[in-house]
C-alpha cells in the first residue's frame, strides 16, 4: 500500500463573531477561554494533534497525497535527455461533521440562595443576584467546554487507535471516517502469541509492527502506549525478551524501565524509555482513563467506558502530525465564523429562563494514519 498523506484543504484564521443576546461574543469567547475558567481536564491523545485549522465550510475536507518523494532518481545514458517523473497527485475527501452543542439552564431561581464558598450577607458579605447569574454563566460555559474537549480527545483516540473515526448519534446517521490505515498495522493475537502466554514474544511483535509502520509512512513509531492489562502482560517473568530489558536497567544501561510501576492513581502514567542501537528511543505510556457514556451509545447512561481498550497496545510516531479541524457552525448569531467553539446565551420569555450553549463542528484528520498501529495482545 502506498505511504498516504492527508493535508487540511484550507485554512481561515479564527475571528469573533457579533453581538449575541445577553452578551456580546467577544466576552463570551473570553469566558469560554479564560485561564481561570477553564475545566480541569486530562486530555492525552489531542497532544498528537498539535496544530488546529478553523474551515469556512461546513464540510471539513483534506487532501489525500500521493507521496512518490521516495522514489529513485531513474538512470540514463549521459547523451539522452532525462527522464520526466509525473507529478504527484491527490484526492480531496470531505466530511460534514456532526455538531457537539451541550447546553444548560440558568435559571434564575438558582441566583438567590448562597452560593458555596459565599459569604454570608449577614457579616457584610454576599453578591449581587447579577453577580451570581454572571458566575452560574461562567460555570455553564465551563462545562460545556469540559464535554467538548472530552470529546474532541475521544475523536483523537479513535483517529490513533483505531485508524477511522465513527460518529453516531442523535438525528444523526451513523457514519466512519476512514483515514485509509494499512490493515496490516491492525492485529490481534490469538494462542499462544497471546502476551499471557508462556510462548509470547512482546519484543519481536512490537518491533514487527514497528518495521512495517516505517515501511508504509517512511517515518519511525517512537511512542508506545500500553493498556492497563496489556501492561501487565508485557512485563510479566515469563518474558525473557522484556526482562533483557530489566537486567539491562539493573547494569545501569541505557533503559530506563519502571516495570513494577502501573499507576500513580491518575489516568496515564509514563512508565520509562527503552534506548539502544537496534530500537532508537521508544517512550512507554500506561492509560487508563475513562469516560461516562449518555446512554446513546449502547451502554447504561452514567456508565464508565474506557478510551483505550485495556487489552491493546498503540504505536505512535511523531510524524502523524495530527490536525485537529473544525468545520463552520452553522448558526446566524456566530454569522457562520470559522471557530473551534461558538457560545451563546439567550432568553425564553415563558416561563422566565435562560439557555448557555456551546457549539462544535470537530474531526481529528491523522496526517500519516500509517504511522501508527494496533495490537490486541490479551
């Protein structure tokens, strides 16, 4: 299969829309972004997907390169004329990606009780009723922004993991986004090369997956990232290939390999390198973080799903150079402004309540889906 590339079709800095209701878009942008409101998140897959572009298109479209810069220069006689080499071509793909847009109530009940952490009006304390709507506000937008980058980093992990992404939901029909992996980096082991078996071989399956990754994106895996019960499967003593690299650290050699360390208690945890002439530099990651599903997707609502199935291990490389897009929201009040996320807030007259809303068109594109893979491995 040959090396694919997908680049972004277009690119529109981002700009601030007009006045919306109650606020203007500008403060609600500021709110929505500002340092002291924003969520406390643990986002791990979104750091493969550094750079963003903003699309003035409801569609999200990227260009599928056909790479031929690895080619031989062809040899001629000296007396002859060269040789013309076609010039690459390419494929756009689009996609009308399916709207994120959590929305919440601020009722205006909710400004008249205290507020925790408030003090008391009876020791010359307290806030204003528009002072405690302004911070319900505040903490509507942060919510919305909390789900939607949850999200965001869920399409990150699916990109990686899985090499496609598929969108359900709601008054939306199901759809896969493939992004064309090479099957073959796709594996699952069965018998007894499955890593609890006495007769696996972690080492030379990693390395397998790691040679073909290269062959297909011209570029080297350098991160793995190991699923809890994969973790442990891998280091397990039945391994000799994998406590090579124990005795290695044990020398003072150049691993560093914390086997016994799975987790510190947070949802992913850098467990050392491996290091040497044969391997370069590969970076091992345990991830366990999960999110709670909303029923929609099959599961109880409330539900703790895993982001990483805990029996797989992913190769990554730095060459993916993931681009998180989003497509224009459709909205008049944003005056369909290429924006990553839109906020607004309205009035319903009766009964007497108010709506926040935060808006969000994404899709994660992995600009070489071939440098990466997959393997079940328990």
């Amino acid at each position: 299969m040959r090396n694919k590339l997908f680049a972004p079709a277009s690119f529109v800095p981002r700009v601030a829309a007009g006045d919306i209701g109650l606020y203007s878009a500008v403060t609600l942008l500021d709110v929505l972004f500002s340092p002291e409101n924003a969520p406390e998140l643990n986002q791990f897959w979104m750091k493969f997907f550094p750079r963003s572009i903003n699309f003035t298109t409801e569609k999200i479209m990227f260009d599928e390169i056909d790479n031929n810069e690895y080619r031989l220069a062809p040899f001629v006689a000296p007396n002859v004329q060269g040789r013309v080499i076609a010039a690459k071509g390419f494929t756009t793909r689009s996609f009308r990606p399916a709207y994120v847009k959590p929305k919440h109530v601020i009722d205006p009940a909710r400004t008249i009780p205290r507020r925790a952490g408030e003090m008391s009006t009876m020791v010359g304390g307290g806030m204003s009723l528009q002072q405690k709507f302004d911070l319900i506000m505040a903490d509507n937008l942060r919510r919305e922004r909390a789900m939607i980058e949850n999200r965001w980093d869920w399409m990150a992990c699916k990109a990686i993991v899985d090499g496609k992404v598929t969108v359900s939901g709601e008054d939306y029909p199901t759809t896969t986004v493939d992004f064309g992996r090479d099957p073959a980096l796709t594996t699952t082991l069965t018998g007894g090369a499955l890593w609890t078996a006495s007769t696996a071989t972690p080492m030379a399956d990693i390395q397998a997956k790691r040679t073909l990754a290269f062959k297909l994106s011209r570029a080297p895996v350098n991160t793995l990232i190991f699923g809890i019960d994969a973790w442990t499967a891998f280091v397990q003593e039945d391994h000799p290939d994998v406590q090579t690299l124990l005795n290695v650290l044990r020398r003072g050699g150049e691993s560093v390999f914390n086997a016994p360390n799975i987790s510190d208690g947070s949802p992913y945890n850098y467990q050392g390198f491996i290091s040497g002439a044969n391997t370069g530099r590969l970076e091992l990651w345990t991830y366990s973080n999960y999110y709670e599903s909303d029923g929609t997707d099959g599961n109880a609502a409330g539900m703790g799903i895993n982001y990483l199935d805990p029996s797989y291990v992913v190769g990554v490389g730095g060459a993916i150079n993931g681009v998180a897009c989003y497509g224009a929201i459709m909205d008049r009040r944003a005056q369909l402004q290429p924006l990553s996320m839109f906020p607004k807030v309205w009035d319903e007259e009766d009964p007497s309540v108010t709506y926040s809303m935060t808006q969000s068109a994404p899709l994660m594109v992995p600009i070489r889906p071939n440098n990466t893979f997959r393997l079940k491995v328990v």
